[in-house]
C-alpha cells in the first residue's frame, strides 16, 4: 500500500462540483503500479451522464467565478501553488506509484507543474486589451479580452500533474472553468490536485475531475453545447477524432499531438554537451514525452565519436521501480508501449540497423524495457517515420547541412526539435529552416512555464505556458461606439 504523509491525498472517487462521488453505474476501474503489476486502487468509470453534470456545474460555476477580481482568483491560484508544493512528496510518491516514473523525476514534475499555476496567477492579471484609432468621427473602438466559458480538458499518463496544471492553470486565471478527464492510467494524480484546488478555495464547480470510460467522456466533452473550448494532450489519432467531434459545435481548441524530434549534432558541436542533451531529452521519463528526441542525425565527421560517449552514457542508466534509490529509467507504461518499442527495433534489424547497447525486454520483466541505442539508421525504417515513445535512441548518418534539414522536416509531425552547433551562421539558418513550432539549441530541455510550447503540422493546435498560453482562454471582443 501506498505510504503518504497525508493519506486523504490519495483519493478513489471522482470530484464533480465540489463532491466526491462514485459512478451512477457504481461501476469503477483499476489502476495498477506499471513497475510491479499490483493493484493500486480505482476510481468511478464515469460516463455522458456524469460529464454532463459536472458540464452543468461547471456552466452555473462561471459567473461567480469570471466577476471575480482577477487578483482575488489569482490569490486562490497562489495557495494551490503552495498547496502542490507543500505536499510534492506525496504528490510525487502517487506519480511514480501510477505512472513508473523514478521519484525524483516524479518530483521534477510537480515542481513544474505547479509553476505553471504559480505563472498564470501572476499572468491572469496581466490580461490588456487596445483601443484602436477610429476610422470615423463619432466613433470609437475598443477591444476587451474575455474568459472564453466552460472548458474541457483531456490528459494523458505521460506527465499526470503538469499536462493538467497547463491547462488549469491558465483556464482559471482567465476566469473560465474547467472539467478535466485524466487518462484511465493515472488518475490519482489528478484527483490529489483537485483535492489541494478544494482546500486552496477553488469554489465548487469551478474545476472538477471525470474519471472513466474516454469515448464517453469525450463524446460529451465535444458534443455539449456548454462547453466552448476542448484542450486535448495525446496521440494525434484521437486529437483528430476529438477535433472531427468538436465540429458540430464548433470548439475552439488547443491539441498538444504527437512529435517524431530529429536531434541534430553538427561536426562542430560540443560532443559531451550534445550527448548530456541528447541523454535528458531522449531518456527521461523513459523516452515517454511527446517532446523527446526521436531522430539522431549526427555528422559524418563526429558520428563514430558521438555514438561511442552515447553507449557509454546509456549504459550507466539504472533502470528499475521508480520508487527504488538510484532508478534513473521506470517501466513503461504497459505492454503496448513495450510492444511497440519491440516493433520498432525489429524493423531497424531487418533493414540493416545495428544494435549497440540494449535492445531487448529487461530482465526485471512487466513492461521494463533495456535503454536502447541502434546504429545505420535510414530514413526508410519504421522509427524515422512513428514517434517510440521509449527509450531507443536510432542514428543517422549524415554529410551535408541541406540534407539534414530536408529529412528533420520529412515528417507530418512539426513537435519540437533540437541541434547542437557552436556556429553563429549556422545556428540561425538551421534554426530558420527547422519546420517546428520549438527548437532547442545546444541544449536537450526546452519546457517551462514562461515559454509557449506547442507545435505546428500535425503536432497541434494552440500553445502552452507563457502569454500566448492565456490567449488559448480567452476571446477577443470588439466594441464599436457610435453616436457620440
Ligand atoms: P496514448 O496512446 O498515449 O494513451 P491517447 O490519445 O489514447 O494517448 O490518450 C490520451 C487521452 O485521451 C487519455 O486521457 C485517454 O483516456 C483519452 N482518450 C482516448 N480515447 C479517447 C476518445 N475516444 N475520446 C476521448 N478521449 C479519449
């Protein structure tokens, strides 16, 4: 059993406005440790019919909530801040329980989750609209920025506190209110954070938690008339399934999709700089982030050099329970994703890749896979064009600058990207021709609050963190005055 300092944290109903409840159907799911298979717990397997209250509350919620002063929401959103923060150690033992995580890069992310929320308590008051020169006598116009109303928000596993916060956290310092769905993997994360909402004064309807069955959830997430924004993070599948269903009542929406991240190393980069980048960005959360490099294209002249500091550090990974001292790689999440990490390396093997360290399912057995990095990659297998999502690190070969930027860009996805280079005129015209909405230079981490993450092409819609991720929640509206 899970051992908290607080153990009313660790909650087995969902919170729909303002109480704690169970599934009409009474019916609930399981969620298990990816790490050793044990139950955990459960939660309500909601439907339509429970998302279409807490739809409602949230809709009665918004008046109440959008006349307050921005700097009184801003104060609630401060106290959650501390709130999250005061119990990150509990926050982070129900993360690496649910999600397989190592404990203290479950830590990692409630420090940055909660940032987010710390930013935009700070931003929702920071809200300005213009006035713009009248272009007629007795006129004059004016532009204001409003809460755009009852928002959705649907999650996935991979980052279970801080793909909610981005969301919430911009959502309610803007004045709307929210119903989010966590991914039936890792619930408790976001049950926990409603729970600090509660205690911080987040009033009853203003944010609650739906857990259960998605396509139902999701249908009337899309198809309530109430709600006016969908903000989706997942696979690009169900982004475009959710975007087809928003249609009919015509959502705005923001989607964080899928990426396939070329990591680039020229030959004149700094070689232990670029494999520390390479290291954090490919293997952290065991290569499950939607913002992890996919694609190693390194430079002829430093390949051979680049790849052998690259096995070395591979192979000093621990991988084990997140929750075990010294783990540096988790489980995966489940067998799927073992699966395809299986796949993917198959088909490099038959096509002529080269494993140089790992490769194979991990001794530890359910989903723990050994870190990974093959060699003669091409642009014809399997992993140059699908996102892993798992520790395997494939490397290309490459001579040319030209040609490198053509195969980064050879993708639907338009996610992150990264290169390491030490040349001025290089930098700027790689980073110009990088077809991404984020690219990382001379370093493997690009997320934080301050910053608006996102991406173009098939990688989604809108932003997160930073100014621009308020404008995701509001709208702009346009006053003309006459008769003056
Ligand atoms: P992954 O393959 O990484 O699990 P998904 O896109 O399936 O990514 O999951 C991301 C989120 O989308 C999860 O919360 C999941 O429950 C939800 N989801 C999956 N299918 C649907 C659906 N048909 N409608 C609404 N939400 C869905």
């Amino acid at each position: 059993m899970l051992k908290l300092n607080d153990p009313s944290l660790f909650k087995q109903k969902a919170y729909i406005d303002g109480r704690w409840c169970a599934a009409d159907s009474g019916r609930t799911i399981n969620v298990a440790n990816p790490a050793t298979g044990a139950l955990l717990g459960t939660v309500p397997e909601m439907g339509a019919a429970e998302t279409s209250r807490a739809i409602a509350a949230a809709n009665a919620a918004w008046k109440g909530w959008r006349e307050k002063l921005a700097k009184e929401r801003s104060a609630i959103l401060r106290k959650w801040y501390d709130l999250i923060l005061a119990n990150a150690d509990d926050l982070a033992a129900i993360m690496t329980a649910e999600q397989g995580k190592p404990l203290a890069e479950a830590k990692g992310e409630i420090a940055y989750a909660a940032s987010f929320i710390e930013w935009f308590a700070e931003e929702g008051k920071r809200i300005y609209g213009d006035t713009i020169t009248t272009p007629g006598h007795g006129r004059r116009i004016m532009v204001t920025k409003e809460p755009i109303g009852v928002c959705a928000a649907i999650t996935p596993w991979n980052f279970p506190a801080a793909m909610i916060t981005r969301k919430a956290g911009p959502a309610l310092a803007a004045g709307c209110t929210m119903i989010v769905k966590p991914a039936e993997l890792t619930p408790f994360s976001a049950l926990a954070l409603a729970e600090l909402a509660e205690r911080a004064g987040v009033p009853p309807g203003v944010l609650s938690v739906v857990t259960g069955n998605a396509p139902a959830i999701g249908g009337e997430m899309t198809s309530n008339p109430l709600v006016r924004k969908l903000s989706f993070t997942g696979s690009t599948a169900i982004g475009k399934l959710l975007m087809r269903q928003s249609a009919d009542t015509v959502k705005k929406l923001s989607l964080e999709l899928g990426g396939n991240a070329p990591f680039i190393v020229f030959d004149d980069a700094d070689l232990d700089a670029a494999v520390e980048g390479a290291m954090a960005s490919k293997y952290r959360n065991s290569g499950q982030t939607c913002v992890c490099a996919n694609r190693f294209y390194v430079q002829d002249k430093v390949y051979g050099a680049f790849s052998e500091k690259l096995v070395a550090a591979v192979q000093k990974l621990q991988v084990g329970d997140g929750a075990a001292p010294g783990t540096s790689q988790g489980p995966l999440i489940d067998e799927r994703a073992v699966q395809k990490i299986e796949a993917h390396i198959d088909d490099a093997i038959t096509q002529g890749g080269r494993v140089l360290t790992g490769g194979q399912r991990h001794a530890l057995g359910h989903s723990f896979f050994e870190p990974t990095v093959i060699a003669d990659v091409t642009q014809q297998m399997k992993v140059a064009r699908e996102e892993t999502f798992g520790p395997l690190a494939p490397l290309f070969r490459f001579q040319h600058d030209d040609d490198v930027v053509a195969m980064a860009n050879d993708t639907e996805f338009g996610l992150a990207s990264y290169f390491y280079s030490r040349d001025i005129g290089r930098i700027w015209r790689i980073a110009e021709q990088l077809e991404y909405g984020m690219v990382g230079i001379n370093t493997g981490i690009i997320s934080n609050e301050v910053a608006p993450f996102g991406g173009i092409k098939q990688s989604g819609l809108g932003r997160e963190g930073s100014k621009y991720g308020m404008d995701d929640y509001l709208t702009v509206k346009y006053w003309c005055l006459s008769g003056m």
